[in-house]
C-alpha cells in the first residue's frame, strides 16, 4: 500500500481531532494515552494492515489488539475512519449506556475489534493465541499488540513475551507506547 507521508500525516491529524471531539463532548476519556499511539494506529491501519471493514472476520485479515483497553478513543476513531462503522459514531455513542463504543474495546459490539479488553497485562497473552492459531491454522495474517508503558509492571506482559519467544511468534509484533506527564511546580518567590 505504502502511502505517501503527507497522507499519513494528514490522517493522523484527522484522527487526532476526531479523539479531541470524542472526549470533549462526552467529558470523560483519557486524551494523553490516546494521543500517544495515533501515528502508530494509523501506521498500521493506512499503510501496513491488510484488513476488510466489509468482511471484519476474514480469516486472512491482519489484527490489532488493544491491551491498554482505556486508549479506545484512538482505536475508535482509527476504526470510523478506516471504514468499520459511521463516524457519527463517534459523537452519538462513546461512552453511552448501551452504545457501541465504550469506554473499554468490546469486541461484541464493536465493529473491528478484535479483543475485549480493559484489565491491563492480558492483550498480549490474548495476541499470542490469535498468532497461534493463525500459524496453526495456515492463515498469513498478522498480529499487532499495543501495549502501555504501566502494563510493563505486570507479569502477565512478561509471561506472554517469554511465550512469544518460546514459540517463535514471527507473525506477532508488541508495539509500546509512553505516556509522559510532567508536573510543574511552582516557585515561592
């Protein structure tokens, strides 16, 4: 596919709006862990992945999973616009009671998501599995992990990337995001 970089850059920005508006019309989600990963996402989704919003089940597709369940607002946006569902979507149903986007990825009623997630530490075990049985399978598709820098603390993410390693996962990439914050503080004069 391999887009041009003002492309990517341009959708990266319109993803990053779309988290922006999400967030602020709901009053609640977490902007900086979204934020982090936005190039990442639209890395994968415009220029990398091969996935088909009309058939989100096909065998072949490539997958992201979404370890750090509370950065769904970048997940979401990259999905609208990537094609899985309207981006109206993103306004009318973000963290309402019933609507299809919550506040954690859930993939029963969210069109492209690959894994419910929300307890942090287990997306990446829950990628290994979906590798797994890709090469089991004889599928081509790839994994993506997204994991966060807090999930690193956990030995689950530990377990997993030994696991990986045990069993020569080639077709499973984790990607890491950081998310910095800085406190300033003030000087007594």
């Amino acid at each position: 596919m391999s887009r041009d970089i003002k492309e990517l850059k341009s959708q990266a920005n319109i993803i990053r709006r779309d988290i922006l508006e999400m967030v602020y019309n709901i009053r609640s989600g977490h902007l900086g862990g979204s934020f982090s990963m936005v190039e990442m996402l639209t890395a994968l989704y415009f220029d990398e992945m091969r996935y088909h919003p009309a058939a989100p089940d096909n065998p072949e597709r490539d997958r992201f999973v979404l370890s750090k369940g509370h950065t769904a607002p970048a997940l979401y946006a990259t999905l609208a616009n990537a094609g899985f569902f309207p981006k109206e979507k993103l306004l009318t149903s973000f963290r309402r009671i019933d609507g299809m986007l919550q506040g954690h990825p859930d993939m029963k009623k969210t069109p492209g998501v690959e894994m419910t997630s929300g307890s942090l530490g287990i997306g990446l075990s829950a990628a290994n599995g979906m590798a797994l049985a890709n090469r089991y399978e004889g599928h081509q598709g790839r994994v993506y992990c997204m994991i966060g820098d807090g999930e690193l603390n956990e030995g689950q993410i530990w377990e997993a990337a030994a696991t990986a390693a045990h069993y020569y996962l080639d077709n499973l990439t984790a990607l890491m995001t950081s998310t910095v914050c800085r406190m300033t503080q003030r000087r007594r004069t």
